[in-house]
C-alpha cells in the first residue's frame, strides 16, 4: 500500500502527501476547502487507512471535548458557605506550598 501511496503522490495531479492532509484538515473540518481541495482531501483519505485513522480521530476529539465542556447556570450570589471553603482549601494550598518551598531551602 505505501508504495501505491508514492506512486499516487508522484504521478497523479494534486494528489496531496499525508502532510499536506495535515495541513488541511483544520480547514476541511470548518468546511473552508475549495471543491477541488475537498475532492483531492478526500481522495487521499480514502487510499490511506493511515490519515483515515488521523483525520477520525481529530473528529472524536473534538466531539468528546465538545461532550466534556458543560456550562454552568450562573448564579447570582455565591453561597457563603462556599465561598468559606474555597478561601480555606486555598489558604490551606497556598500554606502547604510555603512549608515544602521553605524545606527545599
């Protein structure tokens, strides 16, 4: 298959390398390629398991990271007692990392 990939590139007009795959894929992904790019794109990824690989797993990534990131319902007063943990886990951070530096020293 590699040397079908080398034969490809050199002799089949606007075949594109994998790199170059690489440097398109953010701009396939945002739909930002011209036909012929598309057409040239998508003509190596379907010869190359390799970039077909690459190119789906930059799709997953980018929907799990879309999955991952939730927005949270403002609120509009921040609970006191909240509040009073957050300043006592960093002071007790912040503390901690005051007595490892001094031991360092």
């Amino acid at each position: 298959m590699l040397m079908i990939k080398r034969l490809m590139t050199k002799y089949v007009p606007g075949m594109l390398t994998c790199q170059e795959v690489d440097g398109f894929l953010y701009d396939f992904h945002q739909g930002n390629l011209s036909f012929s790019q598309q057409f040239t794109f998508k003509m190596h990824i379907s010869m190359c398991r390799e970039c077909k690989s690459y190119v789906n797993d930059y799709k997953d990534n980018i929907r799990l990271s879309k999955e991952g990131f939730v927005i949270a319902e403002p609120i509009d007063k921040v609970p006191e007692a909240l509040m009073t943990a957050i300043l006592k886990a960093r002071y007790s951070h912040d503390a901690a990392v005051k007595v490892a530096q001094d031991h360092k020293d």
